[in-house]
C-alpha cells in the first residue's frame, strides 16, 4: 500500500528498560570513569547519544573529553546491555503485537524511529519476538537529533523497498520529541500517553491524533488506512 508506520521503542512498544539505563551507567563508568544518574536531566524523548553529551556535561566533563570518548562509549553500551538483557524482563504495552500483526497484514511497511543505539534497540525487540516486525530504521547509533532520524527511516525505507515515493507516513510515540520528528518528515503523528507525557502536550507538539495506549487496534488502523 506504499505506506510507512514508524514506531518508536521505549515506553511506546515496550515499559522503559531499566537494563538500557544500567548498561548507559556502566559503560560510563568503564569508559570516562565516572559514576553518574541520568536522572540528573529529563531524558525522556532523547537520544542515546544526547543523553550521553547532556549527562556528562552535567558532571563537568568538556566537549572535547566528552567526544574524544564518545565511540568508545557507543560500543561498550550494547556490550554491556547483550549481557543484561538475558536476564532481564521486558515488559511489552498493551495491544503491540496484535496491532503490529494487523498492520503487517495490510503490507503497511513497519520501520523504528528511536534514540536507543541499534544494537541496544534490536536487543530489546528480539528478547520479546518482535524484531522481526521491522526491516529498518534510524537508531541514536546513528545521530543524535531525532528529527535525521526519521529523515533516515524514510530515506531507507525507500531504499529497502525500492520506491520512488511514499504515499502516506504516519509516525507513532509517547513524547513531544516524537511528535516534532514525525512532522520533520511530513508524517501524520500518533501519540500514545504511555510515558509521562499528556495528551495535551502531545497535542501541543503536533499529535494528529492521541490514543491512551496501542490496543485501540481498530481504530488506529482506520486512521492509518
């Protein structure tokens, strides 16, 4: 139907992981030897990699320290979540696999637009049996601004599916960052309110439309198709 759903991770498809922010801490402190809180800022709707910048300048580290590590930092950070992840239980949202299923069946090509690192994303995904769903996607592995992010889901997308074009793209998240990507690239945005964030203030950033979580499965297909 050459049409394009873009999905964001973390509090979207799944409850935030607590194993991503353990991995985030322990490579910090294997790579800059430094113990830290991500909580030190409001890290909800950012990249894996802006977290990393902002957190670090929080501790007093300069841009240069910060950055001359920062390929490092992104390499040890899946190391040490492939090995949390084992253990760990994620917990997927209500209504995911059955809308994700119906979606697919209607040849709605289905892609990622999050700030996890890729490696920590497909983790995740693959722990739940849901990876298979999405054939691309632009990860904070990649940027760390959203908004190339979804420049980059679409760009390949088209180029996985060899289209010249997309008739329809529709974006789905829980936070204003989401929804400010989405628009980014002319989609239609769907908040969900399965974060911390409002209907109200996903509206305020540009949701299109908003739903308390994904099992209104078929009322989001209507929207979508």
């Amino acid at each position: 139907m050459n049409i394009l759903a873009l999905f964001d991770i973390d509090n979207t498809l799944i409850q935030s992981s607590t194993g991503h922010r353990q991995a985030y801490v322990e490579a910090v402190k294997e790579v800059y030897d430094l113990e830290v809180d991500i909580n030190v800022i409001n890290h909800h709707g950012m990249t894996d990699q802006e977290i990393l910048l902002k957190v670090l300048r929080k501790y007093n580290l300069d841009d240069e320290t910060i950055t001359s590590n920062l390929r490092t930092c992104k390499e040890v950070m899946p190391l040490k979540y492939g090995e949390i992840v084992k253990s760990e239980n994620i917990v997927i949202l209500d209504g995911v696999v059955n809308l994700l299923t119906k979606l697919q069946q209607n040849d709605i090509i289905l892609g990622l637009v999050t700030g996890n690192l890729e490696k920590i994303a497909r983790a995740k995904l693959r722990k739940i049996g849901i990876d298979h769903f999405f054939k691309i996607g632009g990860f904070g592995s990649d940027h760390m601004d959203r908004n190339h992010l979804a420049k980059l889901a679409v760009k390949r997308a088209k180029a996985t599916f060899n289209l010249s074009c997309i008739r329809k793209i529709f974006l789905l998240g829980d936070t204003p960052q989401d929804m400010k990507a989405g628009k980014a690239v002319g989609a239609t945005t769907i908040g969900v309110t399965t974060g911390i964030f409002s209907e109200e203030q996903l509206e305020r950033a540009g949701a299109d439309i908003v739903f308390s979580n994904l099992s209104d499965t078929d009322n989001i297909l209507k929207f979508i198709l």
